[in-house]
C-alpha cells in the first residue's frame, strides 16, 4: 500500500465519551489503512487539568489551551466531546473558519444553533458531523440525510432517553412508583445527580428538535419543541394502561402536518402492539414514516461511553473517508424549507384522564356535556375504584385540538362534583 499517511485530530475533552472514542481509535488502528486509506491520530487532548491520570490516555497529549491546538496546522480534525454551550460554540466556530472538520455529540449547541455551525461549516468548506448527538450509538443522523434523503417524512417520533425510559420500565414491570424507580436508576447510575434534564423531557426535547429538522428540511429550535416529563405519572396510571392494553412511554414526537411541524415530548400511552412499546430499560428507538420508506425503525443504546463512542467515531471516519476523497462539505444544512412550527394548542391529540368525582348519578353526563360543549369527543369511559362519596372515573377522548381540550378542563375544574383531575396523559394514535 506504500507510505500510509496520517490524519491528525484533537479532542476536546476526555470524560466517560471522550475516553471511549480515544480507546475505540485505538483498537480500531489496526484496520485504519483497509477502512480508510489512513491512519487517525489524534495528538493533543484539551482537559481542564493536565495534572489529572486518565487512564489509557498519554499524559504529554494533554494541554489546558485551546489556542494551543488552533495554533497547530497538523490538525485537521476537532472532536468536541465537552458539552454545554459555551465554550464549544466559540472553539467549534473557530476550528471551522480556521479550515477544520468538526465532530460533536453536543446537542445542547446544536439544539439551539445548528442553523450558526453548519452554515459556518459550509462557508469554509468543512465537514461538520453530530451522529453521537442524537440516541447514542443508534445512526439516526446520517440515515435522516442520506439514506432516505429520497422520502417525503411526515413523522418521526421515539425513546430517546434512556433514563425516563429505564424509569418507566421499572414502573411497569415492578409497580414502583416515580421516586423508587428514580431511586433506583440513580443507584445504578442511569439518572445523573441532578436529573432535571431527564425526567422532564428537556434531555429529549433538544434531540426532537435536531431530528425534526433533519427529517422535514426545516429548522426547529429547542425553544419550538413543547416538553412535558414523567414526574407525575403514578402507579395508578400504569395500572390503567395495562388495562387498556397499553404502556406509558416518554415519546418525542415530530409530524410535518401540512399545515405546520408539530413537535413535544410527552408521556404518552401507546399500544401495546406498537414496536416502540417494547423497548425496554435504557434502550433507545426512533420511528420514522416516509411517504417512500413506509415505517423504519432504529433501535439500541442510546447513550454510553462506548455506545455513543462509537457514533463519534464512526462521524471521524466519515471525515477522513472525505479527506482522502477531496469532497469535504458536500452535505451542509439540509434546512432549506421555511415551514411553519405550530405552537402547542394548535397540535392535536388523544387524551387520557384519570379523575376523582362524586358518586351519584348525573355526574358523567356533566362531564360528558362539557366536552360536547368544546368540540370534544369521549371515546371511552371506565368507572372504578370507588372511594367513600367518591369514584375514580377514566376518561379516553378521541382527536381533539389541545386548546378546545384546555378549554374543557378550565370549565371542569370549577365543577364540584369533580373532586381532583389526578391525571392528564396523551394517547398516541
């Protein structure tokens, strides 16, 4: 083969992510010159302190100065595995306009400002990657861009947090309520210290917001995606799903309506007959429908040293695959449609509530009149659980525009005879 030559890279941190792509490059080098027609080195590791040991890692790669590795034209590829949003935007902005290829697994950033990074990345000519930033090691991104570039998508929806997934699981097969089974995730440290992100949907949100505009050719931001989390479903609530033959689940969902892109992430329940209905623990899984594709669905570890390692690596690969090749920055921002992100009431839903109401006759006719009154229609009702004067009433509507249904509840909350709206759920249909 003659005299390999070397692609340089450096990485931005060397956390549980980025030690596991310097560990799979190094596993991996033996292979390089069949894979890639090179070797991929990376020679300078950016961390907040040099003097810490990270195991498998050469400590004389390590420098505390990002202007250190700009400064170096050897470097053809940035590896930014920090998080958060700054500083990564500044050194990503200026990898790009200095000529660099970027891989990232920052979804906060590209949430946010994608549009910014991947116009930039154009501008100059530069591949800029983010496989690893969505559901982990499961290749979304770059099937979304190139293997059914040829689609018309009208949804993609999915698990895409392993934490709330693994928590409802848990839920469900064992009758936890939320705080054993956030407990015990914690134990097993699937749910970081502070879980806010997580179990409220907004972990979940921001990768809703990259794939929808991925998959509809129009830029949706973090701050278009409505996001409701897990904390208040109860053990009661699953009981009524099994019931119904279905299971809760923290769905992102995303639909190209025609009118307008809807976008949320809600606890939803979903037919047990659903694919996404067995994805169990810390898996993850996105469903997509194409008007040519019909139903896809990818499914795996959604996140992890390895898992989302992998992602990233398999993104450094791609770039040096494009070095080689002379076609850097052939795939840019793929937003090239200006369609409309619909706010939240105009999105419409099936819903499931779970109320506490006097027990005497009259009372679900009332109900079942204010809901005529405001264009909603009941598609079922179970009545248990009877409580002193009190019985547990579940109600399932059918489609409705979520402000006529907020309309209903405002009405319903000042009725007496309802003693509690206990829950609010969405019905995936």
């Amino acid at each position: 083969m003659g005299e390999i030559p070397v692609i340089k890279a450096a990485l931005l941190g060397a956390g549980t992510v980025g030690g596991g792509v310097f560990e799979i490059l190094s596993r991996q080098r033996e292979e390089m010159p069949r894979k890639l027609g090179a070797y991929v080195e990376i020679t300078k590791v950016l961390v907040r302190n040099k003097g810490k040991e990270r195991p498998g890692m050469d400590s004389s790669l390590f420098t505390e100065d990002w202007k250190e590795i700009l400064a170096d034209r050897e470097i053809q590829i940035v590896i930014e595995l920090m998080g958060g949003i700054e500083p990564a935007k500044t050194y990503i902005l200026e990898a790009l306009r200095s000529g660099r290829h970027v891989v990232t697994a920052n979804k906060d950033l590209l949430a946010d400002y994608g549009r910014e990074l991947l116009d930039t990345a154009q501008e100059h000519g530069c591949d800029l990657m983010f496989e690893a930033a969505v559901a982990g090691g499961i290749p979304i991104i770059r099937p979304l861009k190139q293997c059914l570039a040829a689609n018309h998508i009208t949804e993609v929806m999915g698990i895409v947090n392993g934490t709330t997934n693994y928590i409802l699981t848990r839920m469900t097969e064992d009758r936890m309520e939320f705080s054993e089974a956030l407990a015990l995730a914690s134990k097993l440290g699937y749910a970081e210290a502070d879980p806010t992100a997580d179990v409220e949907g907004y972990d979940a949100g921001r990768k809703v917001a990259i794939m929808a505009s991925i998959a509809f050719n129009s830029r949706v931001t973090f701050g278009d995606v409505f996001t409701e989390g897990i904390t208040k479903i109860t053990a009661a609530d699953i009981a009524y799903a099994d019931e119904l033959n279905m299971v809760i689940k923290l769905l992102g969902v995303a639909k190209n309506a025609g009118d307008g892109i809807e976008a949320g992430v809600y606890p939803m329940l979903i037919p047990r007959e659903h694919p996404l209905a067995s994805v169990q623990d810390a898996f993850n899984a996105v469903f997509i429908h194409g008007d040519a594709v019909d139903d896809a669905m990818f499914l795996g570890r959604g996140a992890g040293r390895f898992p989302t390692g992998s992602a990233a690596a398999g993104d450094i690969f791609e770039v040096v695959r494009n070095i080689r090749a002379g076609s850097t920055g052939k795939i840019g921002c793929t937003c090239y449609k200006n369609l409309r992100v619909k706010p939240a009431d105009e999105a419409s839903h099936r819903y499931f509530l779970r109320l506490q109401v006097e027990d005497r006759p009259g009372v679900l006719a009332g109900i079942a009149s204010v809901f005529g009154n405001n264009n909603v229609s009941i598609a079922q009702v179970i009545q248990k659980n009877k409580h002193g004067e009190f019985a547990e009433l579940a109600v399932i509507t059918e489609q409705v525009l979520e402000r006529h249904f907020k309309d209903s509840l405002l009405v319903l909350g000042e009725m007496s005879m309802i003693k509690e709206i206990s829950t609010i759920l969405r019905v995936y249909a």
